[in-house]
C-alpha cells in the first residue's frame, strides 16, 4: 500500500510553561512511500522520526496536514480502522500469556463482519509464527524466550492482522549486535516474502543502509534527503547527511577555494573547477584519504590501528574538525608509515565541498 505524508507538522505544548512557543517535533515533511518498500526512517535522537510514525499510525494527530493509505484519506481514522501493524521497541508482549496467546490477541479484537472463526484464527496465527520462524515455541511464555525470539513473537503478532502497512519503531535497539545483525536481516526476509510496505526507523545508519530500498534522512523534524542507501552515502545533501552517514564517519575540514583550487589549510588539495572563491567546509570520506609518497595533503600521523583486512590511519591536522581524523586502506599500504608527517592523495569521488553558513553541498561546473 503507497503512503502519503502531506505538509505533515506536528506541535506539542511546551513543558516549560514559561516558554509559550510550541515544540515542533515534525516540520512539514511531505513524502510519498512506495507500494511494497522497506523504508529506513533514519536521524539522530529527537529529530522527530517515532513522532512522524505515530502520525502514520494515528496514535498522534497531525497539526496540519494529511495522511494517505493508497488514495484514502486516512488522517481523521482512529489506529483500529487504518490497517496497521506496529512492533514497538520494547515488544510490548504479555508475560502471562504464550506465544501462541500473544500471536492471537489482535484477532480477537476484532468486531462484526471482521470477527474470525477460532480455526481461522488459530490458522492465521501458525502462519505468522511459520513466517518469523518460531512455530516451535508456540507454548513458551515471553520470560522463557531471548530478546531475539521476543521480537520475532511481536513482529508476528503485528503480522497476524494482515496489515496493509507494517511499522517498526527502533525494533533492534534492545539486542546486542550478533543478534541485531540477524534479526535484520530476519526483518528484511519477512518483508520481501509479504510485499508490505514497511516502515523502519532506527537511529542505527548501518541497519538503515543494509536493508531498505530508500532512507529517509531526518532532522530537527524535517526531511532532509530520500534516495536510495547508497545514493545518499555517496551524493549527500549537505554537511548533515554525510556526516550522519559512514562509519567511521566522514573527516570534516575547514577549506578554502581560491582560483578554481581547493586548500586545505595551506595545501592545493584539489582543483575545483567552477566553484567560486571563498570559505568552505571540506568532507573527505575515510576511504577518499590515500597514503601517498607525493601526496598533496599533509598531516601528522597519531597511531595506525590494525583491523585485519584494513588499516585505520589516524592523523591530525590544525583545519580538523574534532580531535583526529581517520583514513581507512589495505593494511598493505601502511608498512612503511613512521610517527611524524603522512601525506595524502585525496579521491574526489570521495571528497564534498559544503557552504561553510549554510553546510548545503557546493556543486563545480559538472555539477559534482
């Protein structure tokens, strides 16, 4: 089912009264989402993402705007009658209850002509459990599972419904990273095999990346990019986007164009043609910084760190951004780094130029 945010704004009262401007935790943020896509809803803590997935589900309502399932107005429909399936952080499962008992409860919410026969109700709830894979721990309560087999039991209870949307809210973030690994990519399968469109937010860039068709990039309550994953790790928008992407992430400068030439600090790093003179700030991604004999940036080497197929440099540089800056590249070509200076070639695939006001990207004249 396609979903459309329209002028979507949020606003909630202040809690400090003597404040009387509103918070905005959503900014009119317009989108429209795909029939049968896994969305990353992605953003730093507080930049509005759960409050944009309430307004999908309609546990908030919107200040102005317009939520849309397919061509439905959906905005004035309370959560029950939107078709929704929501897995919640915590799980939110019953203790007293069984698998099979929590897997079963939204059916039994159900009214009138939607009221299930029990043997249709127990089918449906075999197949979610089928689904996610926990069809052999129908009987267990939730004390008597892993945090991993938990999330499987709400996901399934949220399946169960056979929603037309499936929303996840930081699903992961109670697991550790084995199973954050595999549970994603569990989320992923199950999302492929039903065709529902699903929503996943996450502050986590890494499992936003690795299984959504698009992200969406937030902040401060308003969108800033949408584009495939790896779209917006290589063409950011602006200073934001590439510095919320990446890990490690992305090496923040304070530059100069000066002649159609990039300096970073006193250093000709690039030629830029048609970008025009003036200050900017310069992001150079770790694997865009090559070790280099002739090399035309020059830094201070602090340490190398082994990480076995690769090797992380980190250096230090007065035009930095922070303590110290990274380069990744095969362990190979580090075998020869000594304490003292270490020179860089710079990839410009890999290298962005931002306003250094405004942070959005300054393209040349090839539009790079």
């Amino acid at each position: 089912m396609k979903i459309v945010l329209d002028h979507l704004t949020k606003r909630f009262p202040n809690r400090n009264r003597k404040i009387k401007e509103e918070v905005v935790a959503v900014r009119d943020f317009t989108i429209e989402i795909p029939d049968g896509m896994l969305i990353g809803l992605l953003g730093p803590s507080g930049c509005g993402k759960s409050t944009a997935l309430n307004l999908i589900c309609g546990l908030e309502t919107p200040t102005e705007g317009r939520v849309f399932f397919g061509e439905d107005d959906v905005t004035d429909l309370p959560p029950e009658k939107r078709g929704v399936g929501l897995v919640f952080q915590n799980y939110a499962l019953y203790p007293h209850m069984t698998v099979l008992e929590n897997i079963l409860f939204p059916l039994g919410n159900f009214k009138g002509d939607d009221r299930l026969p029990k043997e249709e109700m127990k089918r449906r709830a075999l197949e979610a459990a089928k689904l996610v894979q926990i069809d052999g721990l129908l009987e267990r309560r939730p004390s008597e599972m892993s945090g991993g087999q938990q999330q499987r039991v709400a996901i399934a209870r949220a399946l169960v419904k056979r929603p037309g949307v499936l929303l996840l809210d930081e699903p992961l973030s109670n697991l550790d990273a084995r199973l954050r690994l595999a549970t994603r990519e569990e989320i992923r399968r199950i999302q492929r095999e039903t065709g529902i469109t699903t929503v996943f937010v996450t502050h986590d860039q890494e499992e936003a990346m690795s299984i959504s068709d698009l992200i969406i990039v937030m902040k401060d309550g308003a969108l800033h990019q949408v584009s495939k994953p790896q779209t917006v790790y290589d063409d950011p928008v602006n200073h934001f986007v590439a510095s919320f992407l990446g890990t490690p992430k992305i090496n923040s400068f304070a530059g100069e164009v000066r002649g159609e030439m990039l300096y970073i600090g006193e250093d000709a790093v690039l030629p830029e043609p048609g970008v025009k003179d003036g200050p900017v700030t310069v992001g150079v991604r770790p694997e865009g910084l090559l070790p280099a004999s002739d090399g035309p940036f020059v830094c201070e080497l602090s340490r190398v760190e082994v990480m076995g197929r690769d090797t992380s440099i980190v250096f230090t540089h007065p035009a930095f951004d922070g303590e110290a800056g990274r380069a990744i590249v095969d362990a190979e070509l580090t075998a020869c780094l000594e304490a003292g200076p270490v020179r860089f070639a710079l990839k410009p695939t890999k290298t962005y130029l931002f306003d250094a006001q405004t942070g959005e990207r300054v393209r040349n004249a090839s539009g790079v």
